[in-house]
C-alpha cells in the first residue's frame, strides 16, 4: 500500500511540474509549437479545460491552472489519508 502512495505521490508531482511548465510555456507561444509543447498540450490541456469552463478569465490573467494544480494537490493528500487511515 505504502508503494502504490509512493508512486501516486510521484506520478502526481510529475504531472504537477508539467502543468507549471505548460504554464509557463503559454508566454512564449512559438515555443508551444515545438514537440514538448504540443505533448504538454496534449497531456495538460484536457485536466486545464476543465478548469477553464468554470472560472473565466480575470481580464488578462487567467487563475484556473492555480485553481488545477490546488486541486491535484489536494485530491493527492485526501487519498493519501484515507489510504494510509486505512493502514
């Protein structure tokens, strides 16, 4: 049990981190056109869109990847206790 939160808790991070630097690959957007940022498009875009339906954009800034990764982190610590409550 304690393997599978590992590899979640590490399969999460990675996602984690992608969703940052997809982020940060929308300021420079020649650089989305490359391979990696239409495989980061391709991976990231489906969980941000969800996000996107429901806040709209506040101007200029858009909130929803914050309101994402929030949320992935705090989906990861609510399994992660109830996994090791269980235990």
């Amino acid at each position: 049990m304690i393997l599978f939160l590992s590899l979640l808790s590490q399969a999460v991070t990675i996602y984690t981190y992608a969703l940052i630097v997809y982020i940060l690959m929308s300021w420079v957007p020649s650089i989305q056109q490359s391979t990696i940022g239409v495989f980061l498009g391709r991976i990231c875009e489906p969980y941000l869109s969800i996000f996107r339906k429901i806040i709209p954009p506040l101007g200029m800034i858009d909130i929803s990847p914050i309101v994402a990764i929030f949320t992935l982190q705090l989906a990861m610590n609510g399994v992660a206790y109830l996994l090791l409550a269980f235990i």
